[in-house]
C-alpha cells in the first residue's frame, strides 16, 4: 500500500493518455445520434479492466447501452468490493461557453478540461488504476467487480432490470461509487445521502397554428402566457411547492441532525460571488445547505416557443414546452410524485389550452449510514491521504440506480467522491483537477485494505 | 373604368407571374442575412412601377432598407393619391410546417401559396397593377404616387424620418394602402382602427452558468422559474395588464359604440373552430371583437433558456430570455407604455436575479374616420365589385407608420384590405386567394374614380 504514491508517480502521465482516450470518445446517452459512441465506450472500458489485470471483462447487453461487467476473484472468503461507475457523459450545449471543443481534453491550471473529465470518466477511471496498482503490486485485498454503464445520465433505465438478471453475478458486501463531490480541497468529504429525482416535459398548446399576434392577440390564450401562469403556480411565496400530497412522505429532519449538518463548513459569501448572484433564494425557514441537502426542489430545466431568432417577429405562438425537474428526499417516491405532478399540472390547465404532461425519467433518494463498516473504511482511507477525517454531507444531487441497487441487489453503497464544485459538471468546461484524480487513486486501495481488514 | 375585369382577364397569368418573381426574394426584414435581397426587392419594385407607366421611379436610400419611390402627376390640380406598401416579409420559421417552401410560390386550391402572398407582396402589387391599368387604358384620374418600404415588419424604423426629409415630394390628398383584411370573402369591410405597438427582448440571469440542479436546485434562484413568476404577475386574474398607469390613456369606447361594432358578423364557434381551441381568453367584460379591436393585449412571443434538446438534461440554466409584445388602442404612446413596461418589469425582479430589457420596436395605434371622402370613395368602390357597402372594422393589427404618417406627413390613410383571416400571415402556409388579388385589382380604379370626382 505504501508504494501507492510511488507507482502513481511512475505513472501518471500514462494514466492521463488512458484516460484521455476515454474522453474523447463523445458518448452523450441523451442523444440518440452517438449510440455507437456509447458501444466505443464500453469497449474501451472492457480493455481498460481487463489490462488492469482482471480475471474476465465483458461487453454485457441491456434493453439499452450496454454494461460493462469484469471481475477478479481473489479468494471466495474475502470480501467483495463491486465497484459501480458510468460511462455516459452530458450533452455539451451550450456549446459557444466552452473554452475548448468538450471532446479534446486539455490539462491547464492544474487541472483536466473535458466532457466527462469528472462525470463519471475520470472518477471512475481512478478506480481501474487504483485496482491496477494492486493487482501489479500483489496487495489486493478483496474480491473485486466492476459495473459500469452507459445510462446514467438517462436515469440508468435499464441497469435496474440488468441488474435483478444478474443478482447472483454481481453478489458483493458493498458497492463503491465514486460520482460526487467533496467539500472542497482540502476538506475530504463523504457523500451519505442523495437527493431522488422526476423530471418532465410538458407542451402546452394554444391555437392550432401560429396566430397574428395583432389579429388574435387579447381574444385567443397564448400557451406562453399560459405556462408562465401555471409554472408560477407550482411554488407558493415561502418557495414551498403546491402539489397536492407533494410533502407527504418528506422525512423531517431533527433539530440534532440539522445541528450537525450545520458543522460542515460553508461560506455563503463565497458561494453567492462563486456563481455571480447577489441573493440565494429558496424555501423559508432552511439554510442553503438544508435546502440542496434534506429539502426538495423544483426546477425549469428549460423552456422553448414561439420566435426566438433575431429582432420582433410579433406572433400568438402555437405552442411551449418546458422540462421540468424536481429532486426528491427520502422517502419521497419519484413514481408517486410524478403521477402527482402530472396530475396537479394537468388540473390547473385552463380549458383554453391543451396540456401533455410526459414523465422522463426518475430515481429514488438515498440515505447511507455512518456507522456501517465500509463508511468507517472510508474514513480511515481518506484520512491516510488528507491526514484529517471527512465530513459526513447530504448532497442535493441524484444517482437514481443507487437507491435501485439497494432494493434489487440488497446492497449498500459508499459514495467515495473526489469531484469538487467548481469543476462545473453537466456544465460548459467541465474539469477536473489533477490533484483529485491522483488523490483519488491513492486513497481507493487504502479502503480496500481497511474494508477487508474490518470485514475480518 | 367599365374594362377593368376584361383587362384583368386578358393579363391574369402576367400579372401573376409577374408577383411571383416579387415573392421568389426572400426579403426577411428582420434577418440581417438578407440585407442584399431588401435591395434586390426594391429595385425590382422600382421596375414595376416604372414598366406600369409611372414618368420617374427610383430606390431611394434610408438610415436602413430602401424605399422605393415613384409618381405619375397627370395635372397638378388633380387630387393626389399616395399608395403606400411594403416589400419586407415577416421569418419563416417554423419551417418544417410549410406544405411547400415559403419563397417558391405555388396555386392550389385557388389560392396563392407562400410568405409574401398576401402580406404585403400580393396586395401592394394589386396596386401597381391597378395603377398599370389606368395608364394603358388612359383612364388615371388623379396623380399617383408609391412608396414602398422596406422596414413594415420591423416597425417601419426609418420611414419617419425618410418622411419628414421628403416631405414635400410626398404630398398627397390621401394615403392609400392595403395591408388589413375584410371580414370574409363575401363580406367586404375598411379597416378604420389599428392598434399600436410596443415589443420587448428580456433577459433573465440567474447564476452566472449552468449549475447542476441536484447540488443546487432549490438554494439558487432559477431563471426561467422567475420569469415565469414575473410575467404571471403581468396579468391579473381578469385578464388586465397590471403596469402601473398602462390604462390610463386608453380611449373607453361608448356603448353606442360597442353596439355598432358588435353589428359586424362574427360567429365564435366558427372562429374557435377555424384556430382549434375550446375556449377563448382574454379581458373580463369584453367581447372577442372588442378585446382585438378596442383594447390592448399583452402577449409573449417566443421564451427560450436551458436545455432544450432531446431527452432529459437536468440543469440549472443561468439565463432565459423572452419576447414580449402589447398591442396598444388610441391613446396609449407606445414610448410611455416602453418606459412604464420596462420600469414596471425591473421593479418586480427579485434581488436573486439579474433582468435587463430591451426595447426592439414599437408604433402607434390609429383611428380612420368614416366620415372622411377617402372612405366615402372606397365605401363606393367597394360596392362597384361586391354589390354591397363594406362595414368599418376596427383591426387588432398594428401598421405603426400609419400614425406617423398623420404625425410627420399630416395626411390621412385609408386602409383598403383584401387580406383574410384565413391568409396566415405572419404563420406557416402563409396564402392569398386569387379571387381577392384579381378583386383588389378591379375594386382599386373605381376607389381613383370617386375619390377624384368628390374631391372636385
């Protein structure tokens, strides 16, 4: 283990071109014009593990992208470490934001620009070097397994029913993520819950065609107008949202627990000049880090209609559509809430417009405890590397198939993440740093070898 | 006079051929791309003008597109006639709901096909044909000129100017225009209002990137969430405008009035029918007729923000940016109501975000009086080829340089559409039925014929 430092060193730039290789390949899951990137990818992930010296390492097809499986199994008593990651990226648009072309990699400033470059490419990828390291250097100390898939960015819609048909392969004591953040640099971090997550679209439909907007205009109901209405009546003036039963199931925190999330440091200067705004806005009566942490939240992720091109092209527009999302807390349940939402947005649609409300897609939240064994083991680990203990966080983000492992396979997850929030994922120049990267493969072998010491 | 229909009949194929190469130009005023076909447009109108017998016909240059310019003084004393037109079109999208492609002009089903057709190609050119008959019949009984524009669709930008510097050549009795509709093909009606206009680009900023809406959603404000939120409050639940002073110079019109223009025919499960919606929307108190024609509306154009492709994106967008228009009634001073909007609109931005609005065009309604000679002259002509007395209508459509022409030229206009609802313009399938081009041709000599003999 205490060669980990050494071997990264020797190396590093090899690990970089291997990675690189991997972000160049374009596979955006939500467009379906680069399904052969998403094979390229999972090939290229097949070759990765099993060059890192796994016993097999295969292709596997699902009703979607397909998965790629391998394993080493080093002994049958030994604890087994199923590692879980994706190789599916965002879309890149906006792409006129981009400093570089998201599909070539740059190192600059210390740190890796690409698509990917942190979501999930290079997280991920510290695991097949970490596992690297101790196959070659003869110190791994657990079975291990690897699922990584293409349809995470999708809401990994097919890894669920994958998953149930292979419950007996892919057997293992915990799965080990590495798909969020930490604090900041210099304070590691460990994610122990997940937001869950529904998202729609919705086209509202006014008049058959565009209309005159002076012919028409005051006498026909325009569908913008319209769902601008109804949007705004989805959030009440204490940022609460209306849908009827929408809280229900929202486990409410302690006032203990909430005085313990409290610790993790958070600066609200810094994180308002971060991303330019001058107020932080939300629901009454929680902090920001309640509020993306233990509370729901309901977004546009985008909207479109009518003229939208150069100068004043005066219309009554035919037709919206907007993509809605909400995040989701335990114990809310996304196939729940998007029956409401849909039939709450359906219900307040005036009769002068028609309204299609379409579920895309959805995920349960997460909640994963800090006494369990592979959460000690992580903090040993990390504190190997960043000589302090991490910090217990509740991240407002989703990995849907988190929540699905647990119930389909029956096993735990520990979210070893090393992104951080300035590297921009889902956003125009996404990155990396190298330091997170490298850190990253330091410390993975270290949980290997407490997990399987604490599983004695 | 009496050879109108038998020379229409003997040119009908030239006369339409000779407008579709008009229409072939993709003159799109508000598309910077299509600066060179503007000209191209107006020097071919230059041609038709001169070729249908007018003595000079020039492409005069503006702060913007060209004007095209041309008279025929038959006799100083004659009473003169000044056509007014334009050669600009509005854009074509949403392209992929044409039936054919909009600057290829296509007969079926007795009707012109094509962006142009009726606004405001397919009725200008009626007068350049009108006009070419009287000259080879020798039967022009007042002095004739054109000026055709290029900017109508982007609020005549430069003609007032262009005016105020030409004014003396510009003299005339009359301004004499078709760019409105009747009632229906059987049912021929004058135009005697048209309401003005106001149109604005905004633009919201939330965080200054996309943000990841899992780690952020809910803690930041979402812009397209606060547009909605802010142009909500545009409106109330009655259907009014709620800016601040909006009203306050609004013409309340007599319910002698409103009992004259509620004679005009309308059937509203018809029109319902004719745009597909269920029901209508609008003012609280107000018929149909009356919410087009007598009072203002507040309309949203286009939106655009986030993530609009295929799928399931989850982001937080930074921006979004809408295009908002109110058509304004006599009195209202479309600069006050800019200023009011644009006041009013920043005021309920909420500190979380940044808004910024742009003022892209506006113009002033106009009133037309019934009893004036020019609408004795064409309330006759009208009769000439219909056989019946066309009904004054007042029209939710807005033709911003009529008011400007009264204010900067001090002469009056009388507004002689053929145009029908039906025509689509300013929408996909934009059309012009023959019947109502060929009637406009032989309607137009009898309306120089009365005009002439009443101003005597």
């Amino acid at each position: 283990m205490e060669h980990v430092k050494e071997y990264i060193e020797a190396n590093k730039d090899r690990f970089l071109e291997e990675l690189f290789e991997l972000i160049r390949i374009p596979s955006i899951s939500s467009e379906t014009e680069h399904k052969q990137d998403m094979i390229k990818a999972a090939e290229y992930w097949k070759e990765t593990i099993f060059k890192a010296g796994a016993d097999k390492a295969e292709v596997m097809t699902t009703e979607g992208n397909p998965v790629v499986y391998g394993e080493k199994i080093i002994n049958p008593d030994a604890p087994t470490v199923l590692v879980y990651g994706h190789y599916d990226v965002m879309p890149v648009d906006p792409l006129d934001l981009w400093k570089i072309p998201p599909f070539e990699p740059e190192i600059k400033d210390g740190k890796i620009w690409a698509r990917g470059a942190d979501d999930d490419k290079g997280q991920a990828f510290m695991h097949a070097k970490a596992f690297e390291f101790m196959v070659k250097t003869d110190s791994l100390p657990c079975n291990v397994k690897f699922m990584i898939e293409g349809e995470e960015e999708i809401g990994s819609v097919s890894l669920g029913k994958w998953c149930a048909d292979n419950k007996e392969m892919l057997k293992a004591d915990i799965i080990l993520v590495s798909d969020t953040g930490m604090i900041a640099e210099d304070i590691p971090s460990i994610t122990t819950g997940l937001r869950g997550l529904a998202y729609w679209q919705v086209e509202v439909t006014g008049p058959n065609r565009d209309l005159h907007s002076g012919l028409f205009g005051g006498a026909v109901a325009n569908p913008i107008n319209v769902l601008c209405n109804m949007i705004a009546q989805m959030t009440d003036e204490n940022g609460k949202i209306t849908i009827p039963g929408f809280y229900d199931d929202v486990v409410e925190i302690s006032e203990q627990e909430r005085a313990m999330l409290a610790k993790a440091p958070f600066d609200e200067e810094e994180y308002k000049k971060a991303i330019d705004v001058k107020e932080l806005a939300g629901e009454k009566g929680f902090t920001t880090t309640e509020r993306t942490g233990i509370r729901p939240s309901f977004d546009l992720c985008g909207i479109w209609g009518g003229y939208t091109g150069e100068g004043a092209k005066t219309v009554l527009p035919s037709k919206v559509f907007a993509k809605i999302s909400t995040r989701l807390v335990p114990d809310q349940d996304h196939k729940k809430i998007a029956q409401q939402f849909k039939e709450h947005f359906e219900s307040i649609a005036p009769a002068c417009v028609k309204v299609e409300v379409t579920s895309l897609h959805g995920g349960q939240g997460y909640v994963s405890p800090i006494d369990m064994t592979a959460y000690k083991a992580a903090e040993k680990a990390y504190t190997e590397t960043y000589s302090k203990k991490p910090v217990p966080v509740r991240s407002g983000g989703s990995i849907p198939i988190i929540s699905t492992f647990e119930q389909v396979l029956g096993i735990k997850s520990i979210l070893m993440g090393f992104g951080l929030e300035s590297d921009a994922i889902h956003s125009p120049n996404e990155n990396y740093p190298l330091n997170q990267f490298f850190n990253g493969i330091q410390t993975i072998p270290y949980f290997y070898k407490y997990f399987a010491e604490m599983m004695k």
